[in-house]
C-alpha cells in the first residue's frame, strides 16, 4: 500500500500514520521529498480496516494498494497446482475431480450415483 500525504502536513500527522501502521506489525519505508512525502507500507495482510483508518485521516491525500489481495493464493505466486497427498494413493487437487463429503450427506451408492450424472450432464 501506498500512502500520499498532503502538502504541508504535520510532522505529528506523519507520525499518527506511521504509528497506526505499526500497530497492524507492518513496517513503513518514508520517502520525503520537497513535495510530496509518501509512507509506502510493507508486508502482509494490510486490511480494509486499515486501508480505511488511514485514509480518514486529514493529512492523508491518497491511499492506494499496490500489490493484489490474495497474492498468495493466486496463480501468479504459485503456478503450480496444488495437490495434496493424504497417502494409500488417494490425492487431492491437480487435474482429477475429487467428491467429499461428511456423515449423513450421502444415504446411499445409489444417491451418490445420481448425484454424479447430475453434475456430469451439467458440463463438469
């Protein structure tokens, strides 16, 4: 995320963002020019709650994300697919569509059967 103070800003304003930022475990890389000054914020999760505390501020002339939600997760961070091994050869993601279900969510072969069909005529 990146934050734009507004011209003639505070010292004491500059620190209020910086401090609210901190709170949240984040780190702060402050770039002061004759300008602008801009707090950019590193490291993850930075909230909406955040996003949103700083931007009510009055010193604060702009806030913007810089970086994707979800990053993490995303295709562009990890490009392979996730797959997970629960052993006996049984696995879990990649390419094979695997149907779970809980006690009582499928009565009978039969059921389970149907229910198969259904989703295959579907288009799955």
């Amino acid at each position: 995320m990146i934050i734009i103070m507004k011209r003639g800003h505070t010292l004491e304003q500059r620190e209020d963002v910086i401090k609210r930022i901190r709170e949240e475990g984040l780190d702060v890389h402050l770039s002061v020019g004759e300008d602008t000054t801009i707090i950019g914020v590193i490291g993850v999760p930075i909230t909406e709650t955040l996003k949103s505390a700083i931007e009510s501020r009055d010193a604060v002339e702009q806030v913007f994300r810089v970086t994707k939600r979800y990053k993490l997760a995303s295709r562009e961070f990890h490009p392979e697919p996730t797959v997970i091994d629960l052993g006996d050869g049984v696995k879990i993601g990649g390419e094979e569509v695997v149907i779970m279900a809980g006690p009582c969510s499928v009565e009978s072969e039969e059921q389970l059967m149907q229910v198969a069909a259904e989703v295959s005529a579907a288009g799955a």
